[in-house]
C-alpha cells in the first residue's frame, strides 16, 4: 500500500475517529490490545490524562494508522520509568514509518519527564 498522504503524529485527548476500523484491524491480526483501550477508556481505567502520560494516533490525511500509548510503569518498583501501552499499527501501513513516528513521538515525550528509560511488552 502506498501512502497517499504524509504521516502525522498528534496527541489525542479522545478514541479518534477512524478508532473501530484500527480495532477491527488489530482483531483481525489476533491482537487484543485495541479492545482493552477501548474497555478501559470505556471505564475510565486508563485515558492517557495522568502526568507523563499520553496517547498518540498516527495519520495519513484523516486515516488512523496506528495508536500508541504512553504511562509511568505500575510494575517497577523503587525506579520511575515509562511503559509504552496498546501499541498497534495498521497491517496496510506497516513499514511506512508511522510505527517509528508513534514511538518518536513516546520518546520525546518521556525524555521530559524523570524517567530513565522506557519498557514495552508486546506482541
């Protein structure tokens, strides 16, 4: 697939338009990750709104391309880093950048913060 448009990454305070087309993608690829964004957005368990968090979508033109999450980790103890969450790229998209764009975008963020270093856990 080529790209019509060039990939933009933004912050997002809300599940982007084009959010059930990326979740539909990602179930279709055996991944659940989208599905529990959407449970816990849902719920208000995670909306990306506390310090040093965000969630970020990539785009081309209005087409979602993948989201990528950013928290403190909850699992470390005794040392502050970040943890990149419910990271998915569309499978079209792939190797276009969007995914180093998104992580780009985790990185610069979380280097103004204190933490060390980032992990990820992820298929």
């Amino acid at each position: 697939m080529r790209l019509a448009h060039p990939i933009r990454v933004a912050r997002l305070g809300a599940l982007p338009p084009g959010f059930e087309d990326l979740a539909a993608d990602a179930s279709a690829d055996a991944q659940r990750m989208l599905d529990v964004l959407r449970e816990d957005w849902a719920t208000g368990a995670e909306r990306f709104d506390q310090p040093g968090a965000a969630l970020f979508g990539a785009f081309a033109g209005d087409v979602l391309l993948g989201l990528a999450g950013l928290t403190r980790d909850p699992y470390l103890r005794g040392e502050e880093a970040g943890r990149v969450r419910r990271f998915y790229v569309r499978r079209a998209s792939r190797r276009h950048g969007a995914g180093r764009m998104l992580l780009g975008a985790m990185v610069a963020m979380a280097q103004g913060t204190a933490w060390a270093r980032l992990r990820v856990r992820a298929p």
